[in-house]
C-alpha cells in the first residue's frame, strides 16, 4: 500500500515575542479594557494566560486569579478540545470579572473559561487577550495578528539544570 498523503497545511509566520513587546501589549490591553469596563476581579487563563493576566490586574489595581483550562496540561497528548481542570475562583461570585488569556483562536478555552466563572455567579463577565489570532471574538485584544506566537516565558524550558528550546515550537510541536 503506497504511503498516505497528507495536504499540507499553510505555513504560518512565527512572532517571537520579547519581553518589553509584551510589557507594551498588556499596558495597551490594560488601557482598552479601563475605557469600558471596571472589572473587580481579574481572572487568567493558565497557565500561558497567567502571566497577561497578572499584568493587567496590576495596571488595572485589581485582585488577580486563575482558572485552569487546557489542552495540554497533564495530558500525553494534546486534547481535541480543552478541558477546565479547576474551578472558578469563589471570590468571583457577584463581581464583574475580566478574563485574560495570551492567545484566541478559535475560543473553546475561553468560552469554557466563561461557562466556568459564570457558573461561579459571577454578575458580568468580560474576556480579554493578548493577541487575537482567529475568528473568535474577545471583548478585548491588543493585537490581531495571522501567526503563530512564541512567548517570551514560554520559548525555553529547563532540562538537567539548562536551559534549552521548548520543544513544543519545534517539528510536531503542535505550534
């Protein structure tokens, strides 16, 4: 039997974010989300929304915390879809909250992200990302951009006490 052919996908360009690029981008989200909405709590995606969102909660002056919805995350391989492996913060329930996650493509994460703050009762939900990368829409975004994103907390990981390239942004990495 001949081998099987796979179409190839487009090839995407790669953004390789730095940190001062990143400060720039959560000061301008942080400012976007201030002209239209008071959020009381600020809630971050992890684990890469994590690190936009404690930034933004900082320029905004407000309490930070997380929800953990992923695909990767203890899993072997990469799920389908994301799955919310925690539970909304209790400080949620009757506060406006901003949820924060560093990319949007399609939305499964974050519309799981606002199932789950919403179950938590929280009174008005808004959602918020560093860079809008497909056709879902967050209420806020700092950039809108057609590519792939390596972040600068995220580029290396440490193996045996060094620091080396994150595989997951090389061959089969899923990025």
């Amino acid at each position: 039997m001949p081998p099987r052919k796979t179409p190839a996908l487009p090839v995407r360009d790669t953004l390789h974010v730095d940190w001062p690029l990143f400060g720039e981008l959560s000061r301008a989200l942080a400012l976007k989300v201030s002209k239209e909405f008071d959020p009381e709590i600020v809630v971050g995606i992890a684990t890469a929304g994590v690190v936009p969102g404690a930034a933004v909660a900082a320029m905004l002056d407000r309490p930070f915390h997380s929800i953990l919805v992923s695909r990767r995350y203890r899993a072997e391989a990469v799920r389908e879809t994301p799955a919310v492996l925690s539970a909304a913060p209790p400080e949620v329930h009757g506060r406006r909250v901003l949820i924060v996650d560093e990319t949007c493509n399609g939305g499964d994460t974050m519309r799981l992200a606002r199932a789950a703050i919403v179950n938590g009762g929280a009174s008005e939900v808004r959602t918020a990302v560093s860079f809008r990368t497909g056709p879902y829409k967050p209420d806020f975004h700092a950039l809108e951009m057609d590519s792939d994103i390596v972040l600068p907390w995220d580029r290396e990981t440490i193996v045996d006490g060094e620091l080396r390239p994150n595989p997951k942004y090389g061959p089969g990495g899923g990025y």
